[in-house]
C-alpha cells in the first residue's frame, strides 16, 4: 500500500513508519517539524507541512491508499495551559486535513488517540465501551476528532481505526530512534535521564493512591508494538474492515515503583528522585482491555516492561550523538 504518514517525524510516527516499512508498505511522511525531528525520519521521503494547508496535503494524496494521522500536538499539562493550541492544531487543522482526505480517493484512515479520552475510568480494566469522558484539553480535542470520523465515515464512507493507546515507551531496538520530547515529560525517560545525570532528580506525583504499592498504576506499551498496530489497522481496513475503535496496551498496570525498580534493574544504578504531590485530577490507576485490538485486529503487545526499559536505555545513552 501507498500511504500518507502525518506526523511520521515524531516518536510514535517514525517507529511505525519503520514497521510499515517492514511489512512491504511505501510511506510518505509529512511533518512540519514542529516537535518532529528530521533524523527520526532518515530513510524515508519527508514533505514538510502543515496538516492545515489543505491543497499541500492533497498534492500528496495523490495515488495513496490510506492515511496514518499522528500529527498532534500531544502535551496534557500544555493543554490545560494552552487549549487554544491544542484546539487548533488537533480539531481545527485535523479537520483541515480530513477535508483534503474527502476530495482524495481515499477512504482509509488511522488516527492516534489516547487513553486520555477516557478521563477518570469507573471500572478497570478500560475498555472501549468504557464511557469517554475527557479531563483536560487534549483529550477533549481527541475526542472532538473520534466524533468527526464516526460523523464522516456515515456521510462520506471514510472507514477509520481509532487507535487509543496507553503509555508508550521505549525505542527502535536497533538504537537508531526514541523518544526525544523538549520538554520531556514522559516518565522512563525521565528516570533514565536522573540516571545519566543528564536531568536533575525525578519527581513521583504522589505516593498515596488506593493502590498497591501508593504510586500510579499505568499500562506502559512499546512504541514498536504500537507502530505494529497501525500495520495491521491499515490493511484490516485495505481487506474492507468495518470502522474501529480499539485499545493499544498490553492490559498489564504497573506501578511507577515498579517501574524505577526495573530502571534500576536495567541500568544497575540507583535512580535518583523524590515524591512530591500528586498533580490534581490524576487518577490512581489506567489500563486498558485490548482485547478487541486482539480479536478484531489480530494485534498484541510482545515487549515486556523490562524490554520496553532496556530499549529506552539503549536509546537514551547514544542521545549525544543523535542530539544536532
Ligand atoms: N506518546 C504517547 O504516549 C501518546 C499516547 C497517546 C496518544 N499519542 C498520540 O500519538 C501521536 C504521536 O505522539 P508522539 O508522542 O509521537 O508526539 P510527537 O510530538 O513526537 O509527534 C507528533 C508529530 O506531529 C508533528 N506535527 C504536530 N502538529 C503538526 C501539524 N499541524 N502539521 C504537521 N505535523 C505536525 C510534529 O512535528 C511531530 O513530528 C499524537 O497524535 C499523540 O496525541 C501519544
């Protein structure tokens, strides 16, 4: 397949433009850069743009597919301090970027969402029925673009697959591409950061919620992992599939402790950090069912914690010679 890659630049981008590479797949990412880096795209042909310059967007339509929608602008702390950002670029320029998909041919398309849709879930493990109830911006702006798919796929017939993933860590375990957010706000990089000294002290929201150990529990998910899901999304919509919303974990909470425990145990140093209050409106624990992912799409998580840690720290050492 020919397919259009948004945000193929960025952390989950460039990882599941490898995989769809890797399946067979020509890509063609666009990307304006803005958090996005160039070197995460080496290898692969990058239009630079905005997903709101909607005649840009077409020319690049032409002959495609299918389209994998990652562009974003992904901070939820941001968000709340800037909604208008986030208004814009996710729903207003998003919209843009679905009206150049409506006057293309094509009529496949995947779009980042997040766990964030969901807000403060009344029963775990979350699944998709699971009532979407947002707390923040970011998630609102998801959600807003969730609804103008499902409005579009009746009124035009543009099938979609909303991916709604968890916490995604980890890098490409050949080391050539991670995660680099400025700022990083991402909590095994961080860790790993306190680790090489690079970062002052790693600061734990809170260690007094209604769960095991006192941390947050989170569903930590490979970003492999997930750029498989999106190969297996686009050609279950390329075989005709119906519309989809689906979760991307791999349905195991774990807690932050645990988490420095396996840093700890990766790296063979302590990770230096203190608890602090937790931030308001965190909630106390957030994983996902993925069994639909599973049944419907054939996709399941392979990474291990301690294999999502170790890639990250692989990635994380090398960092000075990625960084320009
Ligand atoms: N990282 C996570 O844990 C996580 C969790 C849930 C959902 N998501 C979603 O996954 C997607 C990718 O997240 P990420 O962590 O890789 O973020 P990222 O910032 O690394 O990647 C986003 C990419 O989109 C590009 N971009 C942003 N706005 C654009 C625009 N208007 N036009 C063109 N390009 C634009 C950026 O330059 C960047 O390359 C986002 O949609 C995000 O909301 C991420």
């Amino acid at each position: 397949m020919r397919i259009l890659v948004t945000g193929g630049s960025g952390y989950v981008g460039s990882h599941a433009v490898r995989e769809l590479a890797a399946a067979g797949h020509e890509v063609l990412i666009y990307d304006n850069l803005v958090t996005g880096h160039r070197k995460l795209s080496q290898g692969f042909e990058l239009v630079e743009g905005d997903i709101g310059d909607t005649d840009k967007v077409q020319k690049c339509l032409k002959g495609k597919d299918a389209v994998i929608h990652f562009a974003a602008s992904a901070y939820v702390g941001e968000s709340v301090e800037k909604p208008r950002k986030y208004f814009r670029n996710n729903v207003e320029s998003g919209l843009k970027l679905l009206d150049a998909v409506l006057a293309s041919d094509v009529r496949s398309f995947v779009f980042s969402s997040t766990c964030a849709t969901y807000g403060v879930p009344r029963q775990l493990p979350i699944s998709e029925d699971t009532p979407q109830e947002p707390i923040n911006p970011y998630g609102a702006s998801k959600l807003f673009f969730e609804h103008a798919l499902a409005a579009y796929n009746v009124s035009h017939g543009l099938r979609y697959a909303a991916l709604r993933y968890f916490n995604a860590a980890g890098a490409h375990p050949d080391g050539t591409i991670g995660e680099y957010h400025d700022p990083e706000t991402h909590l095994i990089p961080l860790a790993l950061k306190a680790v090489l000294g690079t970062k002052p002290l790693l600061k734990v929201f809170g260690c007094d919620f209604d769960t095991p150990d006192g941390t947050c529990v989170r569903d930590f998910i490979h970003v492999s992992d997930l750029g498989s899901a999106h190969v297996k999304a686009v050609e279950y919509l390329a075989n005709g599939g119906n519309s989809i919303q689906a979760n991307l974990g791999t349905g195991r909470g774990t807690s932050i402790k645990e988490v420095l425990a396996t840093v700890e145990k990766v790296t063979g140093k302590p990770v230096p950090h203190e608890f602090v209050d937790a931030r308001p409106g965190d909630p106390a624990s957030l994983y996902a069912d993925p069994g639909r992912a599973r049944e419907i799409l054939g996709w399941s998580a392979r990474f291990s914690l301690e294999g999502i840690v170790s890639t990250a720290w692989d990635w994380e050492q090398g960092l000075p010679a990625f960084l320009p």
